[in-house]
C-alpha cells in the first residue's frame, strides 16, 4: 500500500475523488435510453444529495491533513454515514451494470448511439468511487490516526 501511496497521493486521491464525484452527479440526471437530461425528477436528485457528505468528508480530510490535526468526533460521525453511503454506491454498481446489459432485450427498440459510452463510463465511475473511498479511509488512518477517544484529552498537546 505504500508504493501505491507514492504514486496516488493524498491530494491525487481527493482531487479524484472529486472529479468523479462531480461526474457522476451530473450523469444521475441523464437518461441512457432517450439521450436526455431529467431535471424534474426527485430521484436524479438522491446521489447528488448523497454526493455532498462525501464532498464534506473530503474537504475535512485536506483541512485535518495539511493542518495535521488529530481526528475529532464529528469527522469520526462523517465517516460512519460514508460507511452507509458506500452501500447505495455498490448499489449503483448495480444498477449501472443492469442498465448496460439490458441493451439485448431492447434490440427492436431504437436506442441512442451515445447509450454504450455514457452507461460504459458510469459503470467505470461508479465501480473506480469505492475504490477511491477505502483509499480515503486508509489515507485517513495513516496521516491523521486512528480514532481513539478514550484517551483524547491526555494526547492534546496545547504547546504545539
């Protein structure tokens, strides 16, 4: 893991973390089958929703990292609700891969020709984000520790 680190480092890996983030953000309103954008629908809006605690849980882990500070409770409770969103990502793994097989049973329908590459590019997207979490997570525990409450006020140098 730590060759990996060399390679992806922990500014590589939120900037990534972002871009895809913003990707796919903006593809939950896209609709592979009519080659169209659905704003009125409030289910476009769920991942965008969910999107915006990982931009927190990313913008937390740049602040703790370049300021080397120490965990604290509330980014602690940020990285258990990721925990959970991880379980609606691996679910739009799912989803993504059924959307891209389901092109042989509309094979009298017309489909767009940009169907292929957009759910090819979302199923990437969506699998590469869990991918890119653990490695958040990891980074987390080796640049700003463990959580470890117990014992927090004894470690808190004021001096520093």
């Amino acid at each position: 893991m730590n060759n990996i680190s060399k390679i992806i480092t922990w500014k590589r890996n939120i900037l990534a973390s972002a871009l895809v983030l913003l990707t796919l953000a903006i593809l939950s309103f896209y609709g592979v089958y009519t080659n169209q954008f659905y704003f009125l629908k409030v289910d476009n809006y769920i991942f965008p929703l969910l999107t915006s605690v990982h931009f927190v849980y990313l913008y937390v882990i740049w602040f703790k990292i370049s300021e080397d500070e120490l965990p604290d409770p509330k980014m602690r409770n940020i990285e258990y609700t990721l925990y959970f969103i991880m379980i609606v990502y691996a679910f739009k793994i799912y989803d993504s891969a059924v959307v891209l097989n389901s092109i042989d049973i509309f094979d009298e329908h017309v489909i767009p020709a940009t169907f292929k590459p957009i759910a090819t590019l979302s199923l990437v997207f969506y699998s590469i984000l869990p991918i890119l979490t653990l490695y958040t997570f990891w980074l987390r525990k080796r640049f700003i520790g463990i959580y470890n409450f117990e014992n927090y006020n004894d470690n808190l140098n004021i001096w520093q």
